[in-house]
C-alpha cells in the first residue's frame, strides 16, 4: 500500500489531491489556493478566488496563457 502525505481524491480514487499556490494581484502569496487532482485523466480541483470556492472548473494549458501574453506585450 502506497502511503502518500495527500489525501486521496475522491472522485477517481486513483490519484492524490496536491496543493497549489499563487500569487495575489498584490504580489501577496496565497498559500493552497487550489487542490487538483495528480491523475491527467480525472482533473477534479478545489480553486478559491475571491474567498469563494469553485469545484471542477476546467482546467487550462498554461503554455496557451503565456503566449497570449508575450503577443499582448509586443
């Protein structure tokens, strides 16, 4: 039995909820502002914004976000 620090997700049961954190508009950081699932296939996530909680919102390709804004600073 494997014994991970996270817990186990629920909706799949195969993967771990991993904590994520950010940063504010301010600068400030946010520490588990996100719980997402480790399993590509289920994509179950926790997010908090603006102290409301937001479950299994889609989950976006970061790399798409980074070009849109390298093409926005030209």
């Amino acid at each position: 039995m494997e014994n991970s620090p996270f817990p186990k997700c629920q909706k799949c049961g195969s993967g771990d909820l991993v904590p994520l954190s950010d940063f504010g508009s301010q600068g400030a950081p946010i520490q588990y502002k996100a719980w997402v699932c480790t399993n590509p296939d289920c994509g179950y996530n926790i997010k908090i914004r603006n102290g409301e909680v937001y479950l299994g919102e889609p989950i976006l390709n970061g790399e798409l976000h980074s070009r849109a804004r390298q093409e926005y600073t030209r």
